[in-house]
C-alpha cells in the first residue's frame, strides 16, 4: 500500500539523472501533445487566469512548465520530503537541464510568445506543497488547471489505489477544467538510488476506462514504444491522456 512506501528515501538527484538531464524522446512526445492540448484550450479563451496544480509533482519540473503561460498560481504537490526539498530549491532559479523542456514547450505559438521569462514567472507564482493526495481536505474544485505525471500507477501496487488516485486528482479540479496526465503502462515497479518502489500494473484499456467516468473529450496516447525510446526496462510503454473535468 502507498501508506507503506518509504517516499522521504525517494532520491531525486538520481531520478533526474536517468530521467531529465535533456529531453528523451518519449518526453518530447509527451510535451508535444500536452502543449497542443492546453494551448488550443487555452487559445479560446484569451487572458484568462487560471490555478494549476501538478499532483505528485516529484522531481519533475515540465509539467509545471507547461501549465506556465496560463496560469496565475501554480502548485507542487508532493509527498516526498526530499522532493519537497528538491522542488523548493528550484523555486529561485530552477537548474539549466530544464531549458530544454521549456524549448519543446516553444515550438509552440502559445509559449514561444509568452512575454515573461519563464524562469522568473515561476518564482512568482510557483507554491510547493507537501502533502498526501489522498488526504486534502476541503479542497474540492480548488484547482482550473492539472496534471498528474506517473504518479497514480506508481504510489502501490494496488489497483484500488491507482484508481483512487484517479478519482482524487479529478475530486481537486473544477469541473470543466483542462488536465493532462501521463502513465507507465504494464510497470513492474522501478528503482531509484538503488531503492526498489512499486508499480500497479495497467494497460491502457484500464487507464482509459478509470478515467472516462471524470472526463469529457478524453483523448489516450501511447508513446515511448519502441526499445530505443525506453527510459528504463520493465513496462511496454508511456500513456498520455488529456481531457477536460466532467461538469
């Protein structure tokens, strides 16, 4: 169970390191699709500001990139102590690595006119937040913006789980909201610093059906394929699904 998992050991330093120290392709994949998503969102409705909030946020910082042009307080979840950490010294001037996903981000009209600098812009509105996203109280509908990135099939081997997790993320986001989430599909689990943590294991059908029941215009993609574009051994491949909040 995800109340069993040692995630103050989480090491982020390492995560990155085999993750996001430049933009894998299955990521470029995935950057591609989120940001069409929200910027044609987004497109009709101009100047509008929104609150977005990045669930398990972990050490991943282009999610909150991609919420970046459109929002007006962003906030990073975690439950992770040392992610925590790792997110709140980012806040200031986040490292160089993530340049790169800001760059992908660009080859889209949407960011590439973003008047602000991104870096500066995210010190300004960026919050970290530690917390359980099975226990925030009082927060229904708090969040216009959201995306949840390998987290809910990576807290526990529980399907129960995984499909909790599903339904708080959606339970945070007002309705009508536009989201983007990712998954690993079929994961067998995966080690960071040498320390294993647990996977539930899901094929797309599943994803999709956990989350069609919260959505509308739920679109699913799989990504990351091919043996070349594997980030680790042990899951078949990157599922990326966006949508809106049911109303």
């Amino acid at each position: 169970m995800n109340a069993d998992v040692p995630w103050d050991e989480f090491n982020p330093a390492d995560y990155i390191s085999h993750n996001y120290r430049s933009v894998l392709p299955a990521d470029a994949e995935i950057i591609a699709i989120v940001r069409d998503h929200f910027s044609d969102h987004f497109r009709r409705f101009p100047g509008r500001q929104v609150r977005g909030i990045d669930v398990g946020a972990g050490a991943n910082l282009y999610p909150a990139l991609a919420m970046l042009p459109w929002c007006e307080e962003i906030t990073l979840l975690d439950r992770s102590s040392q992610n925590v950490d790792y997110l709140l010294g980012q806040l200031d001037s986040y490292d160089a690595n993530w340049d790169a996903f800001w760059l992908s981000l660009c080859q889209k009209d949407g960011y590439a006119a973003y008047p602000h600098n991104p870096r500066e812009r995210f010190k300004q509105i960026v919050r970290v937040e530690q917390g359980d996203l099975f226990h925030l109280a009082g927060q229904e509908g708090r969040w216009t913006l959201g995306t949840m990135f390998f987290v809910a099939e990576s807290i526990s081997s529980s399907e129960t789980e995984f499909e909790q997790a599903i339904k708080c993320f959606f339970h945070y986001l007002e309705p009508g909201a536009p989201f983007a989430a990712a998954f690993m599909e079929e994961s067998e689990g995966y080690e960071v610093g040498g320390r294993n943590f647990p996977a539930c294991n899901v094929r797309r059908e599943q994803i999709h059906s956990a989350l069609e029941s919260y959505t509308r215009g739920l679109k699913t993609s799989s990504v990351g394929e091919q043996d070349q574009d594997k980030v680790r051994d042990g899951y078949t491949s990157m599922i990326v699904a966006c949508g809106y909040r049911c109303t």
